[in-house]
C-alpha cells in the first residue's frame, strides 16, 4: 500500500508482467497462421512424448499469411518446452543434422534466449518456415508451450497454436506399448 503523508502530490507508476499461470486452451488464426513440428536427427517427424536425454531435436516453424495478403515485420514467440535447452547454430559444439531442415524464412533478426526463440521476418506471401536445433537435457515430463505470432504494425493479424500433448524426456529410451 502506498500512502502520501506529505503536504505534495506523490505520483507513482505500477508495472507487472508475466506468464498466465494457465495457458489459452485454443488456436486461433486473423490473417495468419502458425504452426510447429519435431523432426529427429535423420529428419523424421517425431512426437514428444519418448525424446532421450542428450537427443537433438529439429523445430520447423512455419508461417502461413492468410487471404492471399503478403505480410511484413511479423514477430514469433516460441517459448521453449522445460528440459529443453536451444542449440547455438554459432557454436562448432552444436551436433550435426544427417538432413538439411526447411529454413526459407526471410528473417530481419533472430534473438536465442535461455526460455525461446524471437524470430522478426521480412516480408512473405504464402508459406514460410524457420528450422532450429534443441538438445533434451533434463528428464521429466513438461507442458509445451504454445507457439504465437504476430504483425508488429497490425495487431490484429495474430496467431496462436495450442499444444496439449506433453514433453517427456528419458535417460534412455522407453519402448512403446507396441514394443518397438
């Protein structure tokens, strides 16, 4: 509680941010849409729920703008899963792919974080997709977080993709009720 017991006039500004603690259970797409997929080493698409710790693992974004309009300075939040941890494409440490991910999105800028990715586009029509590397470092079974997109000059061109199924990271793999 903030009280003035002075004879002037106090003035105060109150600012907060944060996480919702419960995520939107709904995609949605105005002008534009976005979508994730989990690729392994080799380049086949994967679920999330058997990934082995110390495994990499491809995430391809891609855009799609909506209504035959070309968009512009779209920026995409994709936070990342706990028990992930994002490869740095700059390091020679970084693992090595056996396939060459989709990746021909014009981007302005990317900015890695410990928690997501940034991407800022240039301008596209049609379809566009963004590939990044993540390395499985910590087990346990984690909800993954929604993708979401947005044209900075246009905020109501916005996307959001819900995600229900779970990331699950073992020390070693788990076979399958079909036992394979």
């Amino acid at each position: 509680m903030v009280k003035n017991s002075g004879e002037t006039p106090l003035y105060y500004n109150f600012y907060t941010e944060g996480t919702p603690l419960v995520k939107r259970e709904k995609t949605y797409a105005n002008g534009l849409k976005v979508s994730r997929k989990y690729f392994d080493e080799n380049g086949k698409e994967i679920n999330l729920t058997n990934v082995v710790q110390g495994k990499l693992i491809v995430v391809s974004v891609e855009l799609e703008a909506l209504n035959g309009r070309p968009l512009d300075n779209v920026i995409v939040v994709d936070m990342l899963s706990a028990g992930f941890e994002i490869e740095n494409p700059r390091l020679r440490t970084s693992g090595f792919l056996k396939f060459t991910p989709a990746s021909d999105m014009a981007l302005e800028y990317q900015d890695i974080r410990d928690d997501r990715i940034l991407l800022f586009t240039g301008g596209f029509s049609g379809k566009v997709t963004f590939s990044y590397a993540v390395r499985a470092v910590t087990p346990g079974k984690y909800t993954i977080p929604n993708i979401f997109a947005e044209a900075m000059y246009d905020p109501d061109i916005k996307a959001e993709t819900y995600e229900k199924e779970y990331l699950v990271v073992s020390p070693e793999a788990i076979p399958d009720k079909t036992g394979k």
